[in-house]
C-alpha cells in the first residue's frame, strides 16, 4: 500500500509490550509481503492467530484451465452464467480466464461467504453491481457498485452482501497496486496520478469478533490444478479479534468513479488508463470521459497488435463505441489474444468521427503470459465472434472453423 494508517490504541514503540485494563498481554501478528522487505502491518489479536485445532481438505471451485487453441478472438457473456442469486462470493465463483501469473473469475451472490484466505495472492475485486461489507481481520469496508476491493494476500476476510451482488475478481500470484510510474520514490501519489489516497478508503475501527472453533477456508499453493488446492482451517478464537493495527498493509476500496481520465488531441493510448499493476499484468478502465479534440482526430482506437499480451476488456456500463455491430454488450468479456491484430468494427470508425464525448465504462486487463479458458469462459462463449470484423464465418468459405478446447 501506498501510505500509513492506524486503527485502535497502538503502543508507541512496535515489539513492545500492549497489554489490556487487567494486564493481559495482546499477541502481537506481522503480516508483511516479500520476506519481511516490503509493505507490512502490525496486528494486536486478544488470542493466538496460530491456534489451529483441525486441519481438513477444502474442494475448491473448478480451477482447470483449456488453451485458447486454435488462437481465437473470444466474446463472453458472463451475464449468461448465473440465474439466480444462491450463493456466496467464495465458493460461487466461476473461473473466466486464467495464467500463471493472474486468474479471472465472475460471482453472482447475495449469501454471506465463509471466513476466507486466499495464501496464493493479492484479491481485486470489481463490483459491477451491489452492495455490502467486506469483513476482515483490519476492520469493515463497505463496498458499492463500481468499486475495486483490494484484499491482500492471506487477510482473512468474509463478503456480506446487502442483497444481490454481481462481482468481476481478479487473483493475482503475487501482489497488486498503483502503478509505480504514479508514485513517488517514498510511496505517494504523484501530482500526475489519476487519483490520489483521498479516494482510497481502509477500515476505521477493528471488529473485536469473539468465538471458538472458527473455521477459515484458506486456498494456497499445491499440486492441484494451477498448483492450488483448498483446506479448512479450525481455529480456537476467532480471526477477528484484533483489537487495534497499524501499518501500510490493509484491505480499501477505490471507486471508479474517482478516477480522473487523461485524454489528449488525439487518441490516447491504454496505458493512460491504467490503475493497477500486478506481476506480469495491468488494469486498466476506460471511463466516462471527453475524447480527442483535433479537428481530424478519430476518437475510437486504432487498429492494434498485442505483440507481448493478451487483452481483456470487461464492459460495465455506457455504450462502448469500438465494438458496435460485434454482439458486445453489458456483461461481455470480449479476449483479444497476442498474435492477433484487433481494433473496432468497421462501422465503427465513421461513425465516431466528430464524437466529443464517450459514454463508457470498461474493466481491462492486460497479461503477459497467453490466457488460458477456464469453465466459466468456456459455458459463456459466444460462437460467431471471431468472425464479426470480416462479416463471414467458417460457413461462408473463411478459413479456420469453430472454437476447439484442448489441453495442447
């Protein structure tokens, strides 16, 4: 995280001695990334955050993965994978899309999740709809459509949705944050940045939760599919007993709605949209905003070749110029793999030209390592997509044919 927070009655030098009213000892946890060499925080729990009484096997959501083989442009309805609201935003997830490095899945949920970790890495999750508390062991977050919840790697935490909630998460292996060209040598955002901490919002009061034998679902590294597996945990007093913290790691939100778009004279390219980073991938999002104000400027894209990645584009709101005529609509994930040169649909192109405006709202990541579909991706395909941009398909004497899923 970018800057420091305190939350609770901290003693005034850390590795000392925090007792309570009747001198009871609080156990002191620190939970840092990268081996003690980066971000961290100091938490104080009433009980011992290492007390486990049972371990057993935790059957994760289906993790396997297909390659994207034939090399195929994909359209996905995500909107199509959920016809109801039964269950939680945990074990209801469908995994979209996935890598090493970075795995998408999409949730439809209004029931509250087990207390959960995920011990592999770093959580964005992306609201495309609904509302709620995010629980953890720093304290309550509320969370409302349009925002991305970070949750760090190996924060216990539980989603209590106020009603129905639509969620987009993005898993990383590692970590995610502010790109590093918006911050300062010291972690502040810089002048530059299209947002600033003012918009990031943490926990302000710790939970004090008491219990015993409390079960935590933990997901970590293993020899399941993508190397993951699942166990639940038993723990003697309950992980939300943290009475105070501090530090620069910790759960927030960031609504996009807070995001300043930088546009130009002339077509801008992505990384001017970028808000997040991870290990070999970005996210970017493409707001309502102003377009380019040259007298011959075309506003939609140009035509591009992801030389180094493959792109991802979620579309949650507005009217996303580009990919009029393509079937895109809201709730699609439209995959645009490396190797293949991609842009809008040609209709496109004219009838942008003198547009001042864009009325659009686009969740985009962009890997560096080829995308492989998981389940999900798979039961919402789109068939005819690949074909849009040449008008034609398969039937009509193109070369190629319909999508193959193998494990090759």
């Amino acid at each position: 995280m970018v800057f420091y927070r305190s939350v609770g009655d901290v003693p005034p030098k850390r590795h000392t001695q925090h007792r309570d009213p009747r001198g009871t000892l609080y156990r002191e946890e620190l939970m840092g990334e990268e081996g003690f060499s980066s971000d961290s925080s100091l938490l104080y729990h009433r009980g011992v955050p290492s007390s486990i009484v049972d371990s057993l096997v935790w059957e994760l959501p289906e993790q396997d993965t297909v390659a994207n083989h034939p090399l195929t442009p994909r359209h996905l309805r995500l909107h199509d994978l959920f016809d109801d609201d039964d269950r939680d935003l945990v074990n209801g997830r469908r995994l979209v899309l996935g890598n090493a490095d970075v795995r998408l899945s999409y949730v439809v949920g209004a029931s509250t999740s087990p207390l959960y970790r995920n011990a592999t890495g770093d959580e964005c999750v992306f609201i495309e709809s609904g509302e709620g508390v995010l629980e953890t062991v720093f304290g309550a977050v509320a969370f409302r459509a349009g925002d991305y919840v970070l949750v760090p790697r190996a924060a216990t935490h539980r989603w209590v949705p106020r009603g129905r909630v639509q969620a987009y998460t993005i898993e990383a292996a590692g970590h995610i944050g502010p790109p590093k060209r918006y911050l300062s040598r010291f972690g502040q955002l810089l002048e530059h940045a299209p947002y600033c901490e003012r918009d990031l919002h943490g926990p302000l009061q710790p939970m004090l939760v008491e219990g015993a034998d409390v079960e935590v679902l933990v997901k970590h590294r293993g020899d399941g599919p993508a190397g993951l597996v699942g166990t639940r945990m038993i723990y003697a007093s309950h992980p939300f007993d943290v009475i105070s913290w501090d530090g620069c790691l910790y759960p927030y939100t960031f609504n996009v709605s807070d995001f300043e778009p930088i546009t130009g004279r002339v077509h801008q390219p992505p990384p001017v949209h970028q808000v997040f980073e991870g290990h070999n991938f970005v996210v970017c999002n493409f707001c309502p905003r102003k377009v380019d104000y040259h007298p011959l400027a075309v506003p939609v894209p140009y035509y591009h070749s992801n030389v180094d990645s493959d792109e991802v584009m979620f579309y949650v709101g507005g009217d996303y110029e580009a990919r009029k005529g393509s079937g895109i609509n809201v709730g699609s994930i439209s995959l645009h793999p490396g190797g293949f040169a991609h842009g809008p649909q040609p209709s496109a192109i004219e009838a942008s030209l003198g547009a001042e405006y864009f009325d659009e709202l686009a969740v985009m990541v962009d890997t560096f390592r080829p995308l492989d579909l998981g389940e999900g991706g798979i039961a919402a395909e789109d068939p005819g997509y690949a074909w849009t941009w040449a008008g034609r398909g398969p039937e009509d004497g193109a070369d190629g044919g319909p999508a193959v899923f193998s494990n090759s």
